[in-house]
C-alpha cells in the first residue's frame, strides 16, 4: 500500500523578506490530530519563526487547524511545536542566532516518503528595504526577457 503524500505547505514571504544563509530538514513533535490536520494540508506557517528555549527549538505562531473529525481530543491551534534535530545542529544554531543576530525562519513543511512531517528551516538574515526593492526590479526584468524570448520563437 503506497501513501500519496505530496502535502508541501510553503512560506512564500520567507525568501523575499529574508536573505536565507543555511538551510535545515527538522522533524516536529505532533498531536495525532495534528498530524491529521497536516495531512488535509490544513496547516499555515506565513507569520511562523523559531526561537529558542532551554537548548530546544521551537515553531511559533504556526497555525494547524483542528482536526475535523476529531472529539473534544483536539490540539490548540496556534501553540509552539518543538522542532526535532541533532544537538549538533542545535549548538550551531544557537549560536549564531545569539552572535551573529540571524533569524530562523520555517520554509516549508511537508510530508516524508515514510509519512512524517518535516520542516525544512533557514538561518536567515533580514533584508533591508533596498534589497526588496532590487528583488522586485529583479524579478520584473526576468519577466521581461521571458516575455521578449518568447515573442521571437
């Protein structure tokens, strides 16, 4: 029995507002009706950051709503979710987010081929608003081109 699980919830603000440094696959400690929910692909991490407290890394402000078919049983649906990695990683990253004052910010979420829910998570640097700007000039001129391009085929 294969499992279909192409669920791939993304944060598309991330990459704009923030100029990504490192990237990391995190496995997140979930309800059963969370998991359920995700799996509906009824899940939010727009507005979500990660923090730390007492050496674990946490999600924040992930939104995964109540599981519909769910008891009174059911999860909270905004509550901080601790995010599972190596405490290797976990040293690192502590440590710069405390030094250097980078950010790390949820990119996507998604489900394993073995039907786990992973958070892929970025060491992120804020972008001033000059750099926005020159991502939409950016962005636009490719826009451009590929409409030139296709004109002359």
């Amino acid at each position: 029995m294969k499992n279909k699980n192409n669920i791939n919830i993304k944060n598309r603000k991330a990459k704009f507002e923030y100029e990504i440094l490192d990237t990391y696959v995190a496995g997140i400690k979930l309800a059963g009706t969370e998991i359920k929910s995700i799996r509906e692909g009824k899940a939010s991490i727009a507005e979500s950051f990660c923090e730390f407290s007492n050496n674990e890394l946490f999600v924040i402000n992930m939104t995964v709503q109540e599981y519909s078919h769910a008891t009174y049983f059911n999860h909270d649906p905004k509550h901080a979710r601790k995010l599972l990695l190596n405490r290797r990683e976990l040293r690192k990253l502590e440590k710069e987010v405390k030094n250097s004052g980078l950010t790390i910010v949820p990119l996507r979420l998604f489900i394993n081929d073995r039907g786990l829910a992973k958070m892929q998570i970025a060491l992120a640097r804020g972008k001033k608003l000059y750099d926005k700007r020159e991502t939409l000039k950016d962005r636009e001129n490719k826009r451009r081109l590929d409409r030139i391009q296709k004109e002359y085929r």
